[in-house]
C-alpha cells in the first residue's frame, strides 16, 4: 500500500511515510484496507459466512461448504459483505445451516416471498447445493397455486387448475428442458389465464355455465370488451376438450406492423457506434436490435460460444448461419467480450453469457435490458424497422437463416414491402444454370 505522500505529492509506503498505523490483515499476513478485527476484506467476508453457517456445533454446516467456497474465492468480497448485511440474508444463512429449514426448494419456498430468497435460491443452485432447477418455471409454479387458491367459484377453480396444468404447465415443462424459460413466456401464460377467468366470470354474471354458453353470448363479449380476443386462449382449449359447446371466437385484429422512421434509426444506430459515453454494454446490444433487428430477448441469451473469430473477421450466431459483422460492431463486441459486467461475485464468476446478470449463473434479464435500451431511445419500433430494411434489401431465405426468424413472417412481410421469395428462388436458380 502506498498511503502517504512525500514532499512533492507523490505516493509513498508505510515506512516511508512514518505512519504508525498498521494495514497488516492479523488473518493472512497481507497488506491492504483492513475491516473488522483488523481483518482485510476478503478474510472479514471468511469471518462473518463461519458464523452464519455454523451448524450449531461450531462447525460449518456440510451442505453449505460449496457455497462457503464460492463465496470466499470471488473477485469482490466487498459486494459479499454488503450482500450479507441485507435485510434477512443473514438469519436466512442461519437457519439453512442450523437446520430449523430445510435446505431444499420447499425450504426455500418457506421464506417470505420476494428476491432476497429467490437470489439466494439460484445462487445455492450454481454452487450444487440445490438441484437446479428453472427459475421461471418455479415462479410459475408458486403463482399457480396463489391464484387458484384465490378463486372464489369451486367449479371455476377445478377448471383452471387443469388448464393450467396441461395447457401451460407441460408446455413449460418442455421448453425448459430445451433452454431457460423467458420471463414474457411465463407472462404470457398468466395473462391468458386471467383473461380467461375474466371471461368465465362474465358468463356467470349472465347467468350462464361455460356449458351453456350461446353464439350469442361470445357476440355480446366480442362487442362490449375492449380486447374480446384476450381470452381466445382459454376458450379454445375448452372447447376442444368439450368443456364448452362449438364457438366462433372474436377475430385477432389485422395490426399494421408500426416501425420508426428510417432516418431515426440510423440516426440512433451510428450513435451508438461512436459514442463513448454510452456504456458498451448497451451500445453493443443496441446494435443488435437496430442493425440486426435482434429482439432483445435474444441478444440477452447470447453466450461467448456464438462468436467466432474466422482469421480476423468475426463471426455472431443469431440462427443456423452465422453472420459476419460490420467492423465496427465486431470491435465493440470484442471488448466488450473482456470486460463483461457482473462477473466479479460469487453469481457469475465464469458466466459464458456474453451479457452476465446479477442473478446467479443467468444472463441479464430482458426487462433490465429493454429499460436501458429504451433510455438510449432504442424500442422495438426501432427493430421493426431494421427489419424492414433488411427484408426490403436482402433476400427473403437468407434473412431467416441468418437472423433467426420464422420462414412465414420474413415471406408475409416481404409481401407487404413488395418482395417475394419466388423472385429469389428464380434469381437463385439463374445464377446456378449459368455455371
């Protein structure tokens, strides 16, 4: 440490500096910025996790060792003390280890809710402590059993807890084996679920049964709600299970794509690929989503194994094919590869996700990344219209491959900007005839 200073203002040690104060750590012998106990931070952060896991017995509890590991080693202890200091993370520690809670998920489940328990969750899930399991599935699961026990109607209740157990729950289910489950996919099912509520209420209110509900009872529905087709969802799951008789339902309403003004988004584009000011983080997600029409969802999951380096040109997998990208983008993709965000605590401390979150071993969440973004002006009317541009000058086929788009919406969009994939296909099978 060099905390003095000499004649001329320049640093200088301890002994030169005549000061008596000691910055020896008593734990490790180190020189540095001492604590508690005239303890350095690192062995302050060791002192304070061996008496909240202390099984009772003076020893470390077994089944907390992994997380004792990890948290010691991590790049920041500064951020384990604070993490410890929070609200009830502290007797949180204390009854896992002493063993008044179980340490499984349904122990988990038996905190309060909020994110305090549900940081620590995932966090004992990265450090094996827990079997891991998906996030977002497990909100889901919680949700589901709060708000079936909120419906009043016993009918009502029996009905929902099968739609949402083989309507949504197995389609969860699978997807999570696949890949982490997105927030808006789990959002998605509980607003169908609550539209559909809402509706089998407004059937009784009618003084109807989802059995005996008329044509014209839905006509009614579709003309006095504000968003008939909300609960289109539901009520066609009951009817193919014959919980309700053959309906027309409301049509889904033919929305114009809205995009920003072309002008805008280059504007907006070349902005974030000069200045510096910005943090590389956004700038390098907000040209995703406005040179690439990357919705941000996407970029959030995208991991250091999508790049690749093909003899100086860099290379990003967005889909099947991967794309090369313009230099300046892939120059900021390259730092921003070195100097990734949250990798300095125990949460992500070898994170392959090129955007680490806060939360342990997952990426940043794409609601976090949509609030940064949208400060910097970047919205998805912005990615629509990087869209258009890239279906209104590239061929259809290569868009889709490449980009990681349905087939169906690059050809319905390229219809409405007066391309076809017939054109391309024609062109392509040109160009092989004359070799």
């Amino acid at each position: 440490m060099l905390p003095g200073l000499d004649a001329e203002g320049k640093s200088i040690c301890v002994d030169c500096a005549g000061i008596s104060q000691s910055f020896t750590c008593a734990t490790c012998g180190a020189e540095g910025e001492l604590w508690f106990s005239s303890t350095c931070i690192a062995c302050s952060l060791k002192r304070r996790l061996t008496e909240l896991l202390d099984d009772g017995t003076g020893q470390l509890a077994p089944r907390l060792q992994p997380l004792m590991a990890a948290l010691i080693v991590m790049d920041q202890p500064w951020s384990g003390l604070i993490w410890l200091s929070r609200g009830d993370v502290a007797p949180r520690l204390q009854a896992l280890a002493r063993g008044t809670v179980s340490i499984d998920h349904a122990g988990l489940d038996s905190f309060p809710r909020g994110k305090g328990p549900e940081y620590l969750r995932e966090l004992l899930m990265r450090t094996g402590v827990l079997e891991v399991r998906d996030k977002q599935l497990m909100a889901f699961e919680r949700w589901t059993v709060r708000w079936l026990d909120a419906i009043d109607d016993p009918g009502h209740q029996r009905l929902f807890r099968t739609y949402l157990t083989w309507q949504h729950h197995r389609d969860l289910v699978a997807r999570a084996e696949t890949g982490p489950l997105a927030y808006g996919t789990v959002a998605t099912c509980r607003s169908r679920a609550n539209s559909g509520l809402r509706w089998l209420r407004w059937v009784a209110d009618r003084g109807r049964t989802i059995a005996t509900v008329t044509q014209a009872d839905m006509d009614l529905w579709m003309f006095t709600e504000s968003n008939p087709t909300a609960a289109n969802s539901f009520i066609a799951w009951a009817i193919r299970h014959r919980h309700a008789p053959p309906l027309v339902l409301p049509p889904s309403p033919n929305r114009a794509i809205q995009k920003a003004q072309e002008s805008e988004r280059r504007r907006l584009l070349d902005g974030l690929l000069t200045d510096k000011t910005i943090g590389l983080r956004e700038r390098v997600a907000g040209c995703l989503v406005l040179g690439l029409a990357q919705p941000v969802n996407r970029v959030c999951q995208l991991t250091l194994a999508d790049i690749e380096d093909r003899d100086g040109e860099i290379f990003l997998r967005l889909a099947k094919e991967p794309v090369p990208l313009p230099p300046a983008l892939a120059s900021l993709l390259t730092q921003l590869v070195s100097i990734r965000a949250n990798m300095g605590t125990a949460a992500n401390p070898s994170s392959t996700w090129l955007f680490p979150g806060r939360s342990p071993g997952n990426h940043l969440c794409g609601r976090a990344m949509s609030r940064m973004l949208s400060r910097l002006g970047v919205t998805r009317l912005g990615r629509q219209a990087a869209f258009a541009q890239l279906i209104a000058t590239l061929p259809g086929p290569l868009v889709a491959r490449s980009l990681g788009y349905h087939p169906g919406t690059v050809a319905n969009n390229a219809s409405r900007l007066g391309t076809d994939w017939a054109a391309y296909a024609a062109l392509k099978s040109r160009s092989l005839s004359d070799r």
